[in-house]
C-alpha cells in the first residue's frame, strides 16, 4: 500500500502556489486508510498526527471533528 506521505511534496507545492497567502490553508491527504490534514499559514506548515479511522473509531470522530471545524472557516 502507497504510504499517506507520499502525497506530502506535491501538497506543500500546491499550498504554497496559492495566490492568498494572507490567509490560512489547508489540505488533506489520503491513501485510502490513513489521513493527515496540513494546513499554512504565516508561511508556516503544520501537519497532523496521522489518523486510522477505518481502524479506530475514536480517530473518525477527531477526523470529523477538524473537518467541521476547517469549514467553520
């Protein structure tokens, strides 16, 4: 199975190429299991822990959980 950080280069590139850097992005990656939300701002990244929901419930809900909260934005 392809590793979740696979994605991570080509996602800091896009994160970076956005024209509104003044305000925070985020992005999330996935191979299909595994999930780690990245997000930017001030030119920083911050990346997650990386969350097993198919495998723990308790990390579905803390999944939804930062996803409700990112669309509150």
């Amino acid at each position: 199975m392809l590793s979740v950080w696979s994605g991570l280069p080509q996602t800091l590139a896009y994160l970076m190429a956005s024209p509104r850097l003044d305000r925070p992005h985020f992005a999330l990656l996935t191979n299909g299991d595994d999930l780690v939300f990245i997000k930017l701002e001030n030119q920083q990244y911050g990346i997650s822990q990386v969350f097993a929901p198919l495998v723990n419930h308790r990390e579905l809900e803390v999944a939804c959980q930062i996803l409700r909260k990112i669309a509150e934005i």
